[in-house]
C-alpha cells in the first residue's frame, strides 16, 4: 500500500479507536497512536526536563504506560491528547523529584562562578569593577536562608518555572513565588547597604 495511502489510513482512526485497539492487545493501535503523538510527549518532557535523553526515556516509558493502562481510559475525563499530556506531565515531574536527592551536590551554586571566569576586557578598570560586583554578589548571597539559595539556583541557573520548582521541591507554588521574591529584595538591600558602607 503506498505511503500516502497509509497516512490517510491512519488519519481516519480515531484515538478512542486506536485506544480500544491497544487495549485488545494489538500492536499496530500503540503503533499509530505513537507515530501520531511522539513528537507532543517529547516535547512536554524535553520542557520539563532540558534533556534530551530523559525526554526520550520519559516518552518510552509513557507509551509502554499507554500500552499496558489502555483500558483505564475514560473520554469522560478528558480527550486522548490531553490524557497523553498528562501522563507526560507526571512522568517528568516523577525525573525531577529523583534528580531532588542529588540538588546539592550536583546543582550549581553561586559562588561557585570563580572570578577568573569573568569575562576579559581591554579596559583593566572594567574587569576591577567586575570582580568586586561578583564578590558583593557572592557575599550577599551568603547570607540568604538556604531554601531561598536553592530556589534561586534552580531560577537563574536551571532556568526552571516557579511552577516546576514547586513540584521538584515539592512545595506550594505560592510558597515558591514568595521565597523568590523575598530573596531578591533581601538581595537588593543587601546591595544597596553594601554601596552605602563603600568607601568613595
């Protein structure tokens, strides 16, 4: 059968059908649906993850769950696109809360930006002014509680949102936002202080 022919073919299925057929137990329904929806689980998860080989892993994992919870699905409760997302969802959020064990040793931390990783310029009075912006930096971060640091970290360093912040540290979104914001205003009067007390 030519390709084209194919495509139509499956276009035709719909997801509650290839649903009911993975739930018989036939191959070619985890087949179409995968073929259909790899690319939407992939990129959930790469969102979530910043990782391709998690992402990939996750997108395995979701299908084999597909493949084995087929029957579970209810179009009651939401569409196969959204019910997929979900379980994409969950999957990742699942990575990041194992990765949670190993934050501390393998996260990045502030201070651990060394001066002689500043950037290089011609002008030497620049680069002077460089290093004692990093070094106020670094010593203002000293002296925020550690939940705060860590929050920080996985903001500015991880990139992640506050909303998956909240689920790898596991804890309420609104907890999050105000550790942030609080962190970043402590930042700011710590700075300002530190200009104040600079000798001119």
């Amino acid at each position: 059968m030519p390709t084209t022919a194919v495509t139509k073919l499956q276009a035709n299925k719909s997801d509650k059908y290839l649903l009911e057929r993975i739930a018989e137990g036939d191959p070619t329904g985890i087949s179409d649906l995968y073929d259909r929806y790899k690319t939407l689980v992939f990129s959930l998860a790469y969102n979530v993850l910043g990782n391709m080989e998690d992402a990939e892993e996750v997108t395995i994992d979701v299908f084999s769950k597909i493949w084995d919870k087929a029957e579970t699905y209810s179009s009651q409760m939401a569409t196969v696109k959204v019910w997929l997302a979900r379980i994409a969802r969950n999957r990742s959020i699942d990575v990041l809360r194992k990765r949670k064990t190993r934050l501390t040793s393998q996260s990045p931390k502030w201070a651990d930006a060394c001066l002689e990783c500043l950037p290089s310029h011609e002008n030497p009075e620049e680069d002077l002014h460089l290093a004692v912006f990093h070094k106020a930096i670094t010593d203002a971060l000293a002296q925020l509680p550690a939940k705060q640091k860590d929050a920080l970290s996985l903001a500015y360093f991880k990139g992640y949102s506050h909303s998956q912040i909240a689920e790898l540290l596991d804890e309420p979104l609104g907890t999050v936002k105000t550790r942030i914001r609080s962190a970043l205003q402590k930042l700011r009067v710590i700075m300002a202080d530190g200009k104040k007390g600079r000798p001119t």
